[in-house]
C-alpha cells in the first residue's frame, strides 16, 4: 500500500544535532513512518534533491492570543518553517476573562503588545471566560500550525481582583483563588504560567500591568501550582529586566524548567549556573536579530518606563503636541534620561541611533533614512529638542526606528546550550518590530553567511531544543512514529526578506510583515500547509495540550 506522502533524496536533519544524511521521509496520516533509506511509493511525492528537510521549528515566544480567532494560518510565522507556536507569554492572555473584563484586557494588549484596538474588537470573538473554554475557542478555529498556550498572570489578576489588580497586593483568599485558576488551566493542558515583572509593561491606562503589582511571594506560590502536576513551564519578563531572584525562587518552589527574559548580566550568568549545577532547568531567552523599535510620538512605548511619560500615556492625542512643546515637560524628560530616578531604560539618549523612517508630508521625506543627531546637527540644536521639533512640525506622523541592539556580539549567545532562541514576539508591537522571521534570519545569515555553527547544529536550536524545554512530545525531530512536522528548505537560498507594512487587519489596519526565501514547503500532522511562500488552504495544526 503506498504511503500517503513521500519525500524524496532530501538532506535529513533530523533535529538531534547529528551530521544530515541524504535519503527518504514517508508520511502516513499525521506521522513519521520512515526517515532514510529508500521509501516505496507515495499517493505524493516531493523531489527534495538539495534541499534540506528538518523538523519544523517551534517559536517558543509568540503573542497570537489574539489573532488566531482571525487568522488561523497564523501568517507571517507559517512563512518561516515554523509549525509549532507558544503563546500566552509574559502574563497577556485573553482568558480567563469576564465579559465585564474584555474592554480592559484589549486596552492591556494594545498598550504593553502594541495591538490594533480597532482589530481587537473587531476580530475577537469571544466564545469563551475560563482558560480551559479558550483552548476549546482556539481548537475550533482550526489553525493551520500547532498551538500551546501559557496561562497569563495578568489576565489571572484582573479575574479574580478586578480593576484592584493594577492596585494592590492580593489578600491570602485571592491568591488561593488565583492557584485554583492555574490548576484548572494546566488540567485543560495549559503548558505553563506567565508573568512579568517588568518596568517596560503598562496599560493603556498609564498603570503597570497587573502583574507587576503583585508580591514576589504571590508570583511564586501561582508557579509553584505547576509543581503539584509535575508538567508545564515557567516564563517571566524578570524585575528591572535584570533581576534574577525571582525566577531562581520559582524554579527551586516548583521543580519545573523556566525561561527567562531579561539582561544577561554577570552576575544573573553566576546564579542560573549555580541553579543549574543543583539540577534546575533555567533557559534565557536570546534574540537572533538586530532589536529595532519603530515608533511615533503618540505610541512611544520605548518611553513608558520613563516618569514623565506617564503624562503622555494619561493625555488624549490632541492634547499632546501642547505637553510635547512645554519646556518643563522636555526637561523632566531629559532627567529621566540622563539621571539616576530609574533603574533601566530602553532608551538611553544615544540619539545617533534614533532614525526617521517614515513622515506624514511628503515634503519632509528627506528626512528618511537619517537620525535624529544628524538633523539636529543641520538645525544647529540640541538633540532632544530637536526629535519633538521633527515630530510636532509634522503633526506627530513622523516614524522613528530605535536600535536597541545590533548583531555584533550575539554569537556567544546563541552558540551557548543554555540559551534558548526565540523572542519573536510574533502577533503583538505589530506596527514596532518585526522579529517573526528570526528562524529564516538565523539560517541564512548566522549559519550560511557568518557560518556561526554546522547547519545540523543550527536545526537543533530550532526544533529539539524548545521541544524538550517545553515538554513538546513527538514533535521536534524527524523519528518515526512522531508527528509529522515538517520543513523543507533551500540552504543555500534560505533568507528573511525585506519588512513590508501592510493593510490586513480587522478595519484594514496596518501591521509589519516579512515573508521569507527557500522556505520551499511547511508540513503540518502530514498535511502541506504552505509552498514556495504560498499557503495552501488546509489547516491540520493541533491545540497542543500538556500532559
């Protein structure tokens, strides 16, 4: 009986890391029936002669909480390989939520994730409160790629305390009820919990998210629910973006993995060595690709940590220009760059990394491509006053790109085994960053340019390592009897290609997009999702549920 789908003389990685070898995959159903060796006949079959064929990669960082409900394909990432996305990262989930909640969770996300609230509300449907009627939700949308969701501290927060959730601690009865909700979600097959801590994270409100507002002890004993299963994985945005106390605390409570965003400082580096030498299992989350922020005036949230931009955050859009041009305001502002009120800012007055991107006049386009130290240097001004000059003269439609990080020390990084690639960010600062094609970028310009590490070794990265980290079952390798995810690639062609702004959002909305090179075919559980670039219409992917 022939096999339902063969792929032919491809170069196999099999996602162990081990040197590829050319040969055969057969398919039947949604698994792995043969890797290597010769297959016999196939309903279809695929020439894979050149190509490399790898299990598909796993974002383990993404915020499509959202845009499943309208786009189940779940573009761009089902152009970059990828079969297999987490949501429900750094405590932004849309469940559990009330009906009385919604408004307030949308202006959540549309601050902290750079969400289209327009889209939110036209695009979420609804069908759900608790965590475990979300899964159901995110099943009956039949997404093209396979989905894991972490239940998200804030969305918990708001459930049980209300508008007290962006207030105060939790009293001993809140918090029971909060572990209850962890408990219920990771029984539906949650793959974890989220939070942050983080000084970045604020509403729409000009308040911290609710999470932030929480006791190290309460962040700890909602992890800690993960430790009675025996299943699931921590993630947290860390305290100051640098503190590693926590996320150490929440390890040793629950016995379970955690991943970890924040600075790898020295000192951060000595103390998950420490853990790990006990036994615990610590993954920092790395980037692949340069950190760039786009951004106007009006949603600057490159700011938000800053003090005096809290008055931003609180005053309508018409009423900006007046507090963008009051000296007060811009030297409140300078202090809060250049003295010692906060701990970390994104933004640290290095304005010749600040550049023009885009302009609302015409006339003043040839503004782009410039920075801000380079105009304020022809107008003879200061910097500062210089970018709200730009902006205000422009009516707040001029776009600036920040950098908050170039490629140029990344490789230790990402050569390190106890880091764990990812920070896509896929689905939230739509208009801000567009990091979705990280596995694309890191193929092409890491492992084919720069030569950063074999090929075999780079597929590993993408594939094995975030399924054993995340307790993804029969997925991330190319083994007969797993599931049937796989990529096809070119490795010589493989590449990110250029970021387009495109009009595609509930309301037609704008969002960054980046389509990729050589990724020649996405197989999801058997079926081809996508080829040369081009979805296909079938969505086979799967809800995937911890167990």
């Amino acid at each position: 009986m022939p096999h339902d789908l063969v792929i032919r003389e491809g170069i196999i990685l099999d996602g162990s890391g081990n040197p590829g070898f050319t040969g055969d995959v057969a398919i039947d159903g949604d698994r792995l029936t043969q890797v290597g060796g010769k297959a016999g006949a196939g309903r279809r079959e695929i020439r894979a002669a050149g190509l490399a064929v790898s299990p598909g990669f796993i974002d383990p960082h993404t915020h499509y909480d959202a845009q499943i409900c309208w786009d189940h394909a779940l573009t761009p990432s089902c152009w970059q390989g990828i079969t297999t996305v987490v949501m429900g990262n750094c405590g932004f989930t849309l469940a559990p939520c009330r009906p009385s909640g919604r408004e307030r969770i949308m202006r959540m996300l549309e601050r902290v994730e750079g969400m289209s609230l327009a889209a939110l509300e036209k695009g979420i449907n609804w069908d759900w409160e608790t965590f475990p009627e979300y899964l159901d939700a995110v099943a009956a949308t039949q997404p093209a790629l396979n989905v894991g969701c972490l239940v998200g501290h804030s969305a918990l927060r708001y459930y049980v305390l209300d508008d007290d959730a962006t207030e105060r601690d939790a009293t001993p009865e809140e918090l029971e009820q909060m572990r209850q909700l962890v408990r219920e979600a990771v029984r539906a097959g949650a793959f974890g919990f989220s939070t942050s801590q983080a000084p970045t994270h604020w509403c729409g409100n000009g308040k911290p998210v609710p999470s932030r507002l929480a006791t190290d002890e309460e962040v700890i004993e909602l992890g800690a629910v993960l430790g009675e299963f025996g299943r699931g994985v921590l993630e947290i945005t860390a305290k100051d973006l640098t503190d590693a106390e926590v996320s150490l605390a929440l390890v040793r409570r629950s016995g379970r993995p955690l991943t970890y965003l924040g600075a790898a400082l020295p000192q951060t580096k000595e103390a998950f060595a420490r853990a790990r030498a006990e036994g615990r299992r610590v993954m920092p989350q790395t980037s692949c690709r340069p950190s760039l922020m786009d951004f106007k005036l009006d949603a600057g949230v490159i700011f938000d940590q800053l003090p005096s931009w809290r008055e931003v955050m609180s005053r309508k859009r018409e009423e900006l220009p007046a507090l963008f041009a009051d000296r007060a305001f811009r030297d409140r502002f300078r202090r809060d760059l250049t003295g010692d009120s906060i701990s970390f800012r994104i933004f640290k007055g290095d304005w010749d990394t600040v550049k023009v991107t885009m302009t609302g006049d015409p006339a003043r386009r040839g503004m782009i491509g410039k920075s801000v130290a380079e105009l304020a240097e022809q107008r003879g001004a200061d910097p500062l006053d210089a970018f709200f000059d730009i902006a205000l003269e422009d009516r707040l439609e001029t776009e600036f790109s920040y950098c908050l990080s170039g490629d140029e020390h990344r490789g230790p990084s990402l050569l390190d085994e106890d880091n764990l690639i990812g920070l896509s960010d896929a689905g939230a600062h739509l208009t801000l960053l567009a990091d979705h094609a990280y596995t694309t970028y890191f193929l092409g310009r890491w492992i084919r340019e720069r030569g950063l590490m074999p090929l075999e070794q780079g597929v590993r990265k993408l594939t094995r390592v975030p399924a054993e980290l995340f307790g993804i079952r029969e997925r991330g390798g190319l083994v007969p009897g797993y599931f049937a995810d796989v990529t096809l690639f070119d490795p010589s062609r493989v590449i990110d290609l250029d970021t387009e702004l495109v009009y595609d959002l509930p309301g037609g909305g704008p969002r960054l997009l980046t389509r990729a090179k050589g990724i020649e075919k996405v197989i999801v559980n058997g079926s081809v999702i996508a080829e040369g670039g081009e979805l296909t219409g079938v969505r086979p992917g799967h809800v995937l549920r911890a167990s």
